[in-house]
C-alpha cells in the first residue's frame, strides 16, 4: 500500500486530502468523507485494516490542509469540492464511505451526483438530525458540539498536551491507537503560542446550519437511489448512553427507505465506531459486498 498526498483545485483555491492505494487493486475505490471537526487522515486506521482498498479522503473545505478555503460551506458544497475531486483523479463511479457530518455530505453528494456512486456506507450520520425543544440552529449547535467547538479555540503548549486532551476524553476511555494519534497530531499547526487546530469555526458553524436546514438534507436523503447501509452507534459523542441518532429515528428511515439497510454496531460510541478493528471490520465488509437490495435486484 501506497500513501500520497494531493492538492485538487476547487472554488477558492485547493482541497487537499491523501489516498491509501494498494499496489495491486482487488477492492473498490473508496471515496471516505470525515466528520465536521476531522480530517482525512481519521482513515489511517481503515486503511491499515484493509490494504486492499483504494482509500480517496479528501480534507474538507475548512479542514485540515483545506482549511484556507473560504466560505460559506455547507453540504451542497463539500458535495460541489467531492466531485471536483473525482474529476480530478479521473474516478468515474466510487463507493461512498461518510462519517457523522460526513455521511450527511455524502447523502447530498448521491442525490446531486447518483450516477457518480455505487452506493454509500454512512457511518453514524447522513440522516436528519432535527434542532433541539424551543432552540434554533446556532443554539442547537452549542449544545451539541460545544467542546469541540470549544477545543478549536484552545491552545496547547505542546503536541503532547492535545494528545492528553484526548486520552481523558469519555468516548476513548479504553485507550487509543497510535493511528488515531497520528489523526489528532494531523489536526495541529503551530502557533507563536503553543499548537491549536486547523480546523475553521466559523466553516463548521456553515455546515451545522446546513445540516439542520429542512429543505437541503431531508430530501435528498428521500430522493435516495443508490444503495446505502447506515451503520449505528448506540452511544454518542461522550460515550453517553444516548446516541446521536435514537433507535426509533434509525428504525423510522431505515422502514421508509427501501434502498437503506440499518444496521447496529454493539458496544460503541460515535468516535470509536471509525477508529477500534471490530467496527473497522463491519465497515470493511461493507465496502466490499453489495447490500441485500442490490443483491436482489
């Protein structure tokens, strides 16, 4: 397996990302889209599970090397950068693999681009998540994602520091890889203070507020024509025993779409379903095998 780095023009400058590929390809190519404070190097450890692939993992735009990209984001345009990017690399038809905010980007990037994928693996997002009792979206948002929104702000005094942060953090509390290390590492640039991340808060604010606007996710998931799995995580972002999405909401989509296959993970939360081999496995095996609703068509 091969790891390369490249810089694909798009509006307002370059998205860059890295590609995993094997020296002689048996698996699918896999287009892989990191959630809303990631980057692409969160698939180092698929990638090292499953040397077969051809991993495509872009850094969103505010992400990682993209994060000199301007805004506004939002899902119609990561789903605009994900296509120029195939352009670019000459990908005609991909699998799609989309994690959290990711998946929700992968889901717009099917509807405006179906004959561009063979069908989507989304991985704890890509359904509707709906605003918070009496709260508007930036409301919503503060309560969902107020410490990592918070950590974008921070600075450490070393890399050593943000890798403490992360151990203490509730959803790795059974330790982490030295893959996931890389990841964090990944995220930091440095600063005449100490190190913060790469990430753009007010890119991440855009696609939270894209993500909870009824008319641009809800139908484009009901639009859905490609096969696709949603892989569930029963526990949320603090490893706390409410989910990200409720069972009923899962089960709800997963009756009323006939081309989605719902599908739980045991014993995991929303970070750890990307990063320990036991999930890695699942979502191998999805990449590689059709649904049950291609199978039979």
């Amino acid at each position: 397996m091969t790891y390369e780095t490249f810089a694909v023009p798009v509006l307002g400058g370059e998205l860059h990302g890295g590609r995993w590929a094997p020296e002689a390809p048996v698996g699918p190519t896999v287009l892989a889209v990191h959630g809303v404070t990631a980057s692409h190097r969160c698939w180092l450890s698929l990638a090292n599970r499953a040397p077969d692939l051809d991993i495509v993992a872009p850094d969103l735009r505010g992400r990682g090397r993209s994060n000199g990209l301007p805004g506004p984001a939002g899902l119609r345009q990561h789903a605009d950068d994900l296509a120029r990017l195939l352009d670019h690399l000459a990908l005609d038809r991909v699998v799609v693999l989309g994690h959290s905010m990711g998946a929700l980007a992968s889901v717009v990037f099917a509807d405006l681009h179906a004959d561009r994928v063979e069908r989507l693996v989304l991985v704890d997002g890509g359904l509707p998540l709906e605003l918070l009792p009496g709260m508007d979206a930036d409301q919503t948002m503060e309560v969902t994602l107020g410490p990592a929104l918070a950590r974008l702000s921070m600075t450490f005094p070393t890399r050593e520091a943000v890798q403490q942060l992360w151990r203490a953090h509730p959803a790795f509390a059974e330790g982490i890889s030295a893959a996931t290390e890389d990841f964090f590492d990944y995220d930091l640039v440095e600063t005449p203070d100490g190190f913060r991340s790469r990430v753009n808060p007010e890119l991440v604010r855009d696609d939270v507020r894209s993500q909870l606007d009824p008319g641009t996710l809800t139908p484009a998931l009901e639009r859905l024509r490609v096969p696709a799995t949603f892989l569930w995580a029963p526990r949320g972002l603090l490893n706390q025993p409410d989910p990200l999405y409720p069972r009923e909401v899962a089960a709800h989509w997963g009756a009323r779409l006939p081309l989605l296959k719902v599908v739980e993970v045991d014993d995991v939360n929303h970070y750890t379903i990307i990063f320990d081999d036991r999930p890695l496995d699942l979502i191998v095996a999805e990449l590689h095998h059709p649904t049950p609703t291609q199978e039979n068509e």
